[in-house]
C-alpha cells in the first residue's frame, strides 16, 4: 500500500446543540472547514480528487457534496457522505486511506459533519390507513430488540461491570473539563473560527458536586450514568487533507505531516458498543507491529466516563498520553463528526511531539462498531 499522509487538520469549534450554530446549515459548518484547509496548504481546489464525510443525522441526501460546492471546490469533485453514526467521521479517514494507498486518488479531503440542532425529525411510514405516523428518535441499531438497548442503558451495564462508581465517572468528567480549560489556548490553533465562536462552547468548570445533583439517565444504582458523565448532543465539523507521497511534496506547511499507520474497523454485539473501541484498537495496533505502550497521545471518545474509562482501562492506555486537550465530556458529541475531531486532536497533539511519535484514536459507534487509527509524526 502507498504511504497516506495528514496535510493537515482543522475544525469547528464544537457546540451544544441549541446554541451558537443552531440555525448554521451543515454543509456551512464542513465548507468553512474545507476553505480554510485549502488557505493553510495553498492548495488549489482543483487539486482535490474527492471529498468523504461522515453523517448520521441529515436526513438524506448527500451533505459532504453540499459542502464540498459550498466550500468553492470544482463540480467535477466528487464527494461522498457515509452513515457509520459515531464512528462516521474517522471512518471516512479510512476510506480516504485507502483510496490514496491504492493508486485510486492523490489528495481527499475527509472527516465528518453534524447538525444535532437541525437535525429533521423523524417518522415511521404509517403501514395501514387506521395508523398515525410514528415519529422516532433513533432508528434501530440490531434486528434482535434483546441486542439494542439505548446506548445510556449499554454504557450503564459497563460501569457496572467495570465498578465503576457515579463517583469515579464524576471524577473523571471533572477531569474532562479541566484539561480543556487548560487547552483552551493552544485548542484555537486548531478551530476554525465560525458565526463568532472561537472555542469549544460546552467547556466548563465542573465539580463532583455538581455531578451529584445531575439527572440520571440510566440506572439508579451507585453505578448509574447522570448526564454530566455525557457527553452532549453538538453541532460541528471537523476534516483532514489527506495526500500521497507525491501530494505531499508539493505543498508546505508549518506542521509535520502524520503518516497513517494503520487504520482498523470492528464489531461486536450492540449491546457491548461501548467497548467496541477496545477490539478496534488492538486490531489497529497488530496491523501496525505497535504496542500501546509505543503510543506517545491518543484520543479516545467520550460518549459516556463509563464508557471511556473501561476502554482506557482495557487497552493499557497511560493517563498522561489521553485526550490531553479533553474529551467529548468536555466538548460535546456531534456524532457524526466526532470521530473526525479525535483525528484533528490527534493530529494537533502529536504536533507537541519528537518526529517519529505515534499517536492513537479510536471511537465506538451505536451497532456495535469500533474504529481506530494510528498516525505517526514526520
């Protein structure tokens, strides 16, 4: 396979649903992205072989060919909108991977983008005259009902398996946050500023007792997920130009390029989702001939501190290396981009290390799905 490289990787800030980028359409959030990916690069639109985006909740259509004419690229660009829901815009960096590693494309612009607050509301087709429309928030993920438990109900049987208190979950939001404040600076070298919002919105300071008095949404035991152990509902977009060698060489920049060294997509039973990233990260890791232990930083998704901490816990990963700029807790969950904001992160923190350094981000995704990617700093 042809080497594959990161050019470069920018986002939008990352917004509650409901807030800043409430009336923003989706394909403005990806082209403003996209544009500014092409000013870092000096990069000419015509350039671009094809642009892949992940989306969960358009509602049809083709949402990245939408940004992709609203960003100034030619109608002669291709672009593609892939539906793997949370794991949707790290998927599309697999996707990109490969196509550059066959020969089939020189440059792809990929990564996700998601509107929680435009998303259309939804409806089952009534199947008789005598029915109503039935209108649903989520479709569903496994044809077995025993195998599709609402996502909370999933990450609340791993915190009790894993014994993993409110308290601990408390914690480690809290630490979420703290860690995000604290980055909150050098985050902006990586946020594409949009509608006046320089900075991840939902950031905040947040204590274990405010984590206490939280709203329970699964369970009620001492292992019960509150929401301030979720991450929120968000609107962002986030993307990566990914190149070949002979792209590459052609464009500068102030960053290193990240060479993909591997990039894995896996499945297990929907209802063990949350630890979906556990099997795609070791996948990902023999794929490569790495060890955790050669991971310099590494992005894991925050979907639920239950969630997060029993992954952490099963691949070996150190604190130190993880979500160093904070995590989805701290930034909020637009699903199908947030994959893609793991890889930007990822890209921006393995900036901060020794050429050669390898890097780790990894997603699980409603039906059961993981994905993970490793880069490797030039």
């Amino acid at each position: 396979m042809n080497p594959c490289y990161i050019a470069a990787a920018r986002r939008t800030a990352v917004v509650p649903a409901g807030g800043a980028f409430s009336l923003c359409e989706v394909y403005d959030l990806g082209a403003t992205v996209i544009k500014a990916l092409l000013s870092e690069l000096a990069l000419e639109a015509e350039q671009v072989d094809l642009v892949i985006a992940g989306n969960a909740l358009y509602g049809g259509g083709n949402p990245a060919r939408m940004a992709a004419l609203a960003a100034g690229l030619p109608v002669s660009c291709p672009a593609m909108t892939l539906d793997t829901q949370c794991a949707g815009g790290l998927d599309a960096l697999h996707m990109g991977r490969a196509l550059i590693g066959s020969g089939q494309a020189r440059v792809v612009i990929a990564g996700g983008l998601e509107s929680c607050s435009l998303a259309p509301r939804r409806q089952h087709r009534p199947r008789s005259p005598a029915q109503a429309p039935q209108f649903y928030t989520r479709p569903a993920f496994s044809p077995d009902a025993a195998d599709d438990p609402d996502p909370a109900v999933a990450a609340h049987a791993v915190a009790k398996a894993y014994a993993l208190s409110r308290a601990d979950q408390a914690r480690f939001a809290c630490d979420s946050h703290r860690k995000a404040r604290a980055a909150q600076a050098r985050l902006r070298a990586e946020i594409v500023s949009f509608n006046g919002v320089s900075d991840d919105a939902f950031t905040r300071v947040l204590s274990e007792m405010l984590c206490a008095r939280a709203p329970l949404l699964a369970g009620e035991d001492e292992f019960a997920i509150s929401s301030a152990c979720t991450a929120v509902s968000a609107d962002a977009a986030a993307f990566v130009v990914l190149m070949s060698e002979a792209a590459l060489a052609r464009v500068s920049s102030d960053a290193s390029p990240v060479r993909i060294a591997g990039t894995a997509q896996a499945a297990v039973r929907n209802a063990a989702m949350p630890l979906a990233p556990v099997t795609a990260s070791r996948a990902v890791l023999e794929q490569a001939g790495l060890a955790i232990t050669d991971m310099a930083v590494a992005e894991v998704m925050e979907a639920y501190a239950a969630q997060a901490m029993a992954c952490i816990r099963d691949t070996g990963l150190p604190p130190a290396q993880l979500n160093r700029g904070g995590g989805a807790l701290a930034r909020g969950h637009p699903i199908g981009a947030s994959g893609a904001v793991n890889a930007v992160r990822l890209f921006h923190e393995l900036q901060t290390e020794a050429p050669a350094s390898y890097g780790l981000a990894t997603i699980a995704a409603a039906g059961g799905l993981g994905s993970a990617l490793i880069g490797q700093r030039q």
